[in-house]
C-alpha cells in the first residue's frame, strides 16, 4: 500500500546545478542535501524543506517540463508568491482550482512548478 510520496524527480541539463542551487535555495528557500557519492557522480542535485524533496538529475538530451510538473503545497502563499517575484521569478496566478489559491512558476531551466494553498473553509452556518 501507497503511503507518501518520498521525492520527485525534474530534469535538468548538464552543467546546469550551479543555476539550480542558486534558485531552490535563494529563491525557494529549500536546502541541499547530499547525494549518495555513487549518484553524485551522474550530477546534478538534491534538495528538501520539511518533508519536500525534489531531485534535480542530469539529463543529456534535456527538454524541460512544461505541462508535467510537482505540486508544492505552502502556507501563505501571497507572501511566498511576492519572495519569488522579488528574487526575479516569474508568478503566474491561477483561479482555476475551486477551494485552492496557487500559482506557476518555472525553475531557471524551464521546468514548471505549481505552488498551492488551500482556502480556509467557512464556518459551517446551519445550527
């Protein structure tokens, strides 16, 4: 039986990790974290915040996910939303999803990311 998600898994192209570190930690607010010695051989790079992780691997004929992409859910997603716009990402809002507020972003080799909170529900009003 399926019990969490452990990680997920973008491409990226080579020689591209520096890029990758500069905008999972400074813009995303993620951490590094060490890849086994044995698959950090093949590059790229690995990061996590709580129990996220995304996995950056290097891949020769890369083609960035434009449609595919995580869902990364936040807590106070306008605040988020305006530290990735003031670290010069790209936020593109979309209302889309009933009982959510998210956006779109995309990291700096083109892979998309959703980023999503979910409305707080109403009071129940019936007595």
């Amino acid at each position: 039986m399926l019990s969490a998600v452990d990680h997920v898994q973008l491409a990226a192209p080579p020689g591209s990790e520096d890029r990758l570190r500069a905008y999972y930690t400074h813009v995303l607010g993620m951490t590094e974290i060490p890849k086994p010695p044995v698959l950090a051989a093949r590059g790229g790079c690995w990061f996590a915040a709580g129990s996220v992780q995304l996995h950056l691997g290097v891949e020769e004929d890369f083609r960035p996910a434009r449609k595919a992409h995580p869902g990364l859910r936040v807590t106070g997603i306008e605040a988020y939303a305006d530290r990735l716009a003031q670290r010069g990402a790209d936020v593109v809002w979309d209302e889309n999803l009933p009982g959510h507020r998210r956006f779109y972003s995309e990291d700096p080799v083109g892979n998309r990311l959703e980023f999503l909170e979910p409305l707080a529900r109403a009071p129940d009003a019936t007595v």
